[in-house]
C-alpha cells in the first residue's frame, strides 16, 4: 500500500502537532496536580503524590518527545516544517 508523498507528509505533520499538544495537556496536568491539589474534580486519578504522578506520565512523554525528535536524526526535518 503506497500512500502519496504530499499525504504521508500531512500525516506525520499532523502526528507532530497531535504530540505538541498532548505534552502541553500533560504538562497542565502536573501543573494543576501540584498548584491546585485539594480542588474538587469530578474524577480524581489514583495517583496521592505529585511524584507518582510523574512516573505515571513518563513513559506517554517520552514517547512523544521520541515521534518530535525523530526527523531530525533520519534527516526528515521538513516533514515538521510542512
């Protein structure tokens, strides 16, 4: 299956910009978990302590900082300027 060079190109720009905002999403999380503890949520993750927390999202961040970092190492870089 052979995908069009312009539409494989919009996919992985769209992959990047999917990755940008779920590290801005985990970074508001951790924000909130730490500045903002005792608020009323209407879920609460079974996480007590801002260090579980962390650990908890490291993995997703890391793989997400991995899917940025790649082009520029495969020499791909303008599939994120696209």
């Amino acid at each position: 299956l052979s995908l069009s060079s312009s539409f494989q190109s919009i996919i992985q720009m769209l992959n990047g910009v999917y990755c940008v905002a779920q590290v801005i999403e985990f970074s508001a999380f951790l924000h909130l978990r730490r500045k903002h503890n005792d608020l009323e949520r209407p879920f609460r993750v079974p996480c007590s302590s801002f260090a579980a927390c962390c650990f908890l999202l490291f993995m997703p961040f890391a793989f997400c900082i991995v899917l940025l970092v790649m082009p520029f190492f495969s020499g791909d870089v303008l599939q994120i300027a696209s």
